[in-house]
C-alpha cells in the first residue's frame, strides 16, 4: 500500500522506497522530513509510480531495499533517465554478481550500488540523487525559459541582453548563448561574458568558433550543427531530446588554457527561424583534477609494472626490455632506452623499445642525436628534458631552410633522460623521446623509474658476483672429480638446498693416501652459508692431510676433532672408510678388508651381492665437541658384487621430524635396486636412485642439503 508522509508541490522531487527495512525508513524521514515527499512501495507497486515517457515523468528517486528478490529486472522496468529518475539499490551476496553488470547498462549518475555492509550510506547516495535531478530540472527550467521568450514574439535585439535570453537566463549561474543558424554570435549573459571575456562589441555577430583555436573549429562547427536532430520537449512537430555536450579547449587571451564544455539547443523565434542556444560552462579546474589523476594513476601503474619487470624471473635483458616497454606504453613515448656503462664508461643500448608506427615517420630523434644526449647526461650526472618538440625555422631568401627542425642530424621531437644512480654508482641512463610535447612532470615520473631500474640493476650485478663468489667458495669444497680406483666403481651425488647461492655443510671425498689405501669420507658440518663452507674446508683438508702420514681413523679423526676445537667451531658429523686396495696377485674375486668409523654419522648400508640390505652398527661421538674422545673401528669384508653406501642425514632428516625415515627404510630402498648389466656401474645408478627419491619423498618440504657416496667391489675378470 502507498503511505505518502507529506502533501507534495507539483512535479517536486519525490524518493519511492521499495521494500527497505524500517531502520532504513527512519533515517530517511529524518535526514529529509517534509522537504521530500517519501512514497512506502513494494516491488510490484513500483510501476504505477514510473509510469509515463522518459524525461516528461515526476522527477523520482527509486531506492531498492535489500529484501527485493530481483533487484536487476526491476530497475530494467523503470528505465532510469537523466532528467527525471535515477536509482539506488543495495546489493547484498545474494544479488552482487547480477548488479554487477549495471555499470554497463546504466551510468553511475543514473544508478547508484551501495553494498549492504555500507547501507548507512544509502541516504546520503539518495540526497545525491535528489540534487542531481534538481539540478536538472534547474537547466530544463532555464532553457524553457529562452524558448517562451522567443515564441512570446519579442524582438530579436542586436545588442546581447534579456530581450532574447529573457530575465532567467540573463541571470542563470551558467553561461547562454544565442546563435543564428550560421555560428554568429547574437546574444549572451552574463555568465557567458565572463567565461568567453565577451567585453568588446564587435564580438556581437562574430561567429563562436573564432573565440577557439584553428585545429577545434571544424569539430565545433559539426557539434554545432548535430544540434538540428535535438530541441526543447513541447515544440509541436519537433522531437523532444536532451542535445549532447562535448567538451572543447582554448587559450583565454592572457594565454592560460580554457576548458569549456558545449552543449547545443535548436529552437525556433516567433517568425519560425532556427536558432540555436548554447549553454557553456567553465570546466577548466574540474578537466585539469580528471588529468592529474589519470596522469598519476598512469604513472603509479607505470611505476608499479616496473617494479614487477625488475623483481620477475628470466634474464636481465629480458626485465630491462619490459621496463623499457612499459615506460614507452605508459608515457605515451615513440622510443624508450635504458643504456648501461660499459667497462670504459661509455653508454650502450641495453634494452629499447620502439611504438610501432603505421604512418612510416622516421624516428623522432637519430641514434647519433640520442648518443650525444646521452654523453651529457653521464658526463654530468643530471637529467635532461626537453619539453616542447623544436619549429621548423622560416625558409631563409631564395627558397633554402634556415635552421630548420628538420635539418639533418637535428632531432624532431622531444627528449628526456635520467641518470641511473643506486648507491652513488652511476650504472646508465633511462630515455624517453617522442614526436610530441612532452609535460614538466615527465621527470618526476622518471625518477621513479629510473631509481627502480637502477637498484635492480645493481642487484643483479651483486647476485652474480656473489654467484660467482660461492663458486669459487665452493669449488675446493668437493674433489674436482672423482679418482679412478682399480677394480672398483666409485660414485658420489651432492645437492644443496635451495637455488643460487650453493653454499652448503654436506661434503664428500676420496683420494688414495701415500700407503696405496683408499680413503673414502662424508660429513655434514652444523650450519650453512659461508660460516658452514669455511668449517668444512677445514674438516676436509684436515682429514688428508692427516691421512698423509697414516689412514688409522683414531688418528686421522683425532686430528680433525683438535682443528674444530682450536677454531671454537661448531660441530661435525663424519663417516671414514678405508679400502685396501685389491692385490693383483689375490685369489680371484676375493673380498676387500673395509675399516669404518663413524663420529656421530647416520649408520652407512651394505648391500650384498643378492641384494640383502643392512645398516652397520658404526658409532662414535661427533667432533669438534669434546677435548678427548676415542672412534671405534669396525672391520668388515667387502666381497665383488657388494657395495658400501655412505650419506647425510638429510636423507632421513630432510624436514625435520616431520616425515622422518630410518636407516632400515633407506636399506629396503637400496635393497630394491636392481642388479645393472655386465659391464654397468650399480654404484653410480644407486646414487642417482637414493637422490631422486629423496627429491620424490620430501618435495617442497626438503630443508636440508643432500650427499652421497657409494662405492661397489667390481668382479674381477
């Protein structure tokens, strides 16, 4: 049921509210109270309140409370219009993703979405409303006014004044204009003499477009005349619309720029002649704020695709080239460069990107012109810009150029550069050229790149150089390769954890000691990075160097044990085997004697000739700990076909104690290698299986480096 909450004036502005909550209600009755007219409906009885022809209906606002169930198809059936309704409508989750496709249909100043969490800003979005068709109703009341006075008989004067624009729009807050059906100035307000500085009389008869520049007349002149397919509503045989409005810009005579926006109107006087009525405003400050946030949201995306280029996977050139891209997109730029120093200080192209052109122009500024621009800019470590793009000079007498902008070698266009700078370091230069005027915040913009592009660059430089420092750090921390040991085939895998820097505490190795026996070692040192890299070049030359004198393991470990002590290091786990080496004159296929000590090491697997597979029951306390210690040996004997499997514990320990294994279930994986071919190497193949399953069973969750050493009797021929 209808329930008005005041006795409404003729055609004033009412606000139908369509099933709201009644908390809803009473803010509205007490943010408008009698000033609106306040209509209860429900959805069903919203028609009968919006019936009629667009733009001739009761000016309404129609609020759509979150209880609608089809909040779209309703607003589909009032058919909002600028002059005389306009909607607001809560969305709730329920409704969201169909009121989502409204701004395609209708535009915000038409309706207006408030999500139901905001629902306290549903009145204020309604007073918006109100005003906007207020407004409106304002302009149609203005320009109703111009047509009565012209139908009403009056004398056309030649002077501008109300005779023609009649008292209301003499003194209407916006600018008026009058024009004959040929562009020719006849009358105007006030309004519009300040705008247009309409002060001397010979402007009466000129024609408007001369008050714009040469290059905006003919689009003037064609806004103009599309005013001929719309008039004021109530002039029989003349279709009723509202005409459209274009904004155009100007230079006022102190040489600022103008903004105006022009809206045409045809209408006819009492003897039946087209006239046309123009409403001019002044929107200079409103286009010069929608510029400079567009200006700024262009150059916060610009600096924000940049930033994502430097931080981005692939190669350096491959970044630059997409920041270089970026700044010519976003900046509206013919050609954009970003030059590095080489090792002699001079600017090179390290990444460019051209805006292809279909007009075939050359390009805005030579190479050799942007060279020597470039030189200035490094040689005096300051940015360049050149704003506005060079005229060509007048032709001198007889027909020659003077100094033309088109002359050869002499850049066409506009020019801006910045210096590279991160951490006092001049790395390059970043510059942008164009055919066009470039703005006096082009700088501003290109500081901020540059600052990023050049702190990418010097990141890039460091990681390498660190890079190449862990190398060479790493280098001696593992045998170069592997030695060749007589009768036995020896393999080893090392992965360290993470990517890039491969600096890790697990290390292996093997080399044959002065006495003929082979010596075979793997430990994992308490820590990572350089700390851990330095510690374990201590164990590892250590342990041969001892090992020159004698391969006992009480001594070579002992030895080991005083190098961490007297270092104060942290401590280290270690596995040490030593080979006899296999006697040419041994019976055929004999085993080989094994001696093994173990300072705190994961338990090493022996796999037999049949497969069998065991841990070995090795233990001794961890080095680098205690001031005294004693390692006990076990001997076993190693028989062709077995071998010896020697790793770190982050093959059991990868993750912690989250998915922890046991030596044994590394044995049964062992155990479940199949025997290679005659002529195969079963210890290189059995590495490459424990690594790839170690990869397989932690995955994303592996924090830990992972070695192995493996080596296998070989059966004698």
């Amino acid at each position: 049921m209808t329930v008005p909450t005041t006795v409404p004036a003729p055609q004033s502005v009412r606000i139908l509210l369509v099933d709201v909550l009644a908390e809803t209600a009473e803010d509205f009755a007490s943010t408008f109270g009698s000033r609106i007219e306040l209509v209860h409906v429900t959805a069903a009885e919203v028609a009968e309140h919006t019936a009629g022809t667009p733009g001739e209906r009761r000016p309404t606002v129609v609020v759509v409370g979150r209880r609608v169930a089809a909040p779209v198809g309703l607003i589909h059936s009032v058919h909002p219009h600028a002059s005389d309704l306009a909607v607001a409508v809560v969305s709730t989750s329920a409704t969201e993703a169909k009121l989502a496709t409204l701004p395609l249909l209708f535009p915000s100043d038409l309706v207006r979405r408030v999500p139901d969490t905001e629902a306290d800003r549903l009145v204020y979005v309604a007073r918006d409303l109100v005003d906007r068709l207020l407004r409106r109703r304002t302009d149609a009341a203005v320009r109703s006014a111009a047509q009565r006075q012209l139908v009403s008989g009056a004398v056309i004067s030649r002077q501008p004044g109300e005779h023609l624009l009649g008292g209301m729009l003499s003194q209407a807050p916006i600018g008026a204009l009058m024009l004959d059906g040929d562009d020719t100035l006849v009358a105007w307000n006030r309004r519009a003499a300040e705008v247009l500085e309409l002060t001397d009389p010979g402007s009466l008869r000129r024609p408007l477009s001369e008050l714009f520049p040469p290059d905006a007349r003919p689009a003037l002149r064609r806004h103009l005349a599309s005013a001929e397919e719309y008039s004021f509503p109530g002039i029989p045989g003349i279709p009723g619309s509202s005409g459209p409005d274009v904004v155009f810009e100007r230079s006022r005579p102190d040489g600022t720029g103008q903004a105006l926006r022009v809206t045409p109107q045809r209408v006819l006087d009492a003897q039946g002649r087209k006239r046309s009525l123009v409403l001019v405003e002044d929107v200079t400050d409103r286009l010069h704020a929608q510029r400079k946030l567009a200006e700024r949201t262009g150059h916060a995306l610009l600096s924000a695709e940049v930033a994502a280029a430097m931080t981005a996977q692939g190669s350096l050139a491959e970044r630059l080239h997409r920041c270089a891209r970026a700044t010519a997109d976003r900046l509206g730029a013919d050609r954009a460069c970003i030059w590095t120093l080489t090792r002699s200080g001079t600017p090179e192209p390290a990444a460019c990107a051209d805006l292809e052109r279909q007009d075939g122009a050359p390009r805005t500024h030579p190479a050799h012109a942007e060279q020597a621009i470039v030189d200035r800019i490094v040689a005096e470590r300051r940015p360049h810009l050149d704003i506005t793009p060079p005229q060509p000079a007048l032709p001198a007498q007889g027909g020659q150029a003077g100094d033309a902008a088109d002359s050869p070698g002499r850049p066409q266009g506009s020019f801006a550069g910045y210096p590279l700078i991160s951490g006092g370091e001049l790395i390059g230069v970043l510059s942008l050229s164009t055919r066009l005027a470039l703005p006096a915040s082009t700088l501003s913009i290109l500081e901020n790149v540059a600052d990023q592009v050049a702190v990418g660059i010097r990141q890039d430089r460091l990681l390498r150089r660190l890079q190449d420092t862990t190398k060479a750090l790493e280098r001696p921390l593992l045998p170069p390769r592997l030695p060749e040991l007589p009768g036995f085939d020896l393999a080893a895998r090392y992965h360290p954890f993470g990517s890039g820097l491969h600096i890790g505490g697990d290390f292996y190795d093997a080399f044959t000691a002065p006495d003929g026996r082979h010596v075979l070692a793997l430990g994992d040192v308490c820590g990572k990075g350089p700390g851990a890299a330095a510690i374990t070049g201590l164990v590892r030359h250590t342990l041969w160097a001892a090992a020159q004198h004698t391969t006992d393991p009480d001594h070579v470990l002992e030895l080991v044990n005083n190098a961490l002590r007297r270092q104060n290091t942290p401590f280290c786990t270690l596995v040490y085997a030593v080979l006899d080496p296999l006697d040419d004159g041994a019976v055929e296929d004999g085993p080989v004697r094994v001696r093994l000590a173990s300072a705190g090491h994961p338990a090493p697997l022996l796999r037999r000739a049949d497969g069998g597979t065991e841990p070995l029951e090795v233990r001794g306390p961890l080095l680098g700990v205690l001031d005294e210690l004693s390692h006990p040996v076990v001997e076993l004997e190693l028989k062709p076909g077995e071998t010896l499997v020697l790793y770190t514990d982050g093959f059991t320990e990868g993750a912690g104690v989250e998915g922890r294994r046991e030596p044994e279930d590394l044995a049964a994986l062992v155990a479940r290698f199949p025997a290679p071919p005659d002529g195969g190497r079963p210890a290189d193949g059995m590495v490459a299986a424990l690594l790839e399953d170690a990869h397989a069973w932690w995955g994303e969750r592996l924090r830990d480096d992972l070695a192995v050493l493996a080596v296998t009797v070989l059966p004698r021929s």
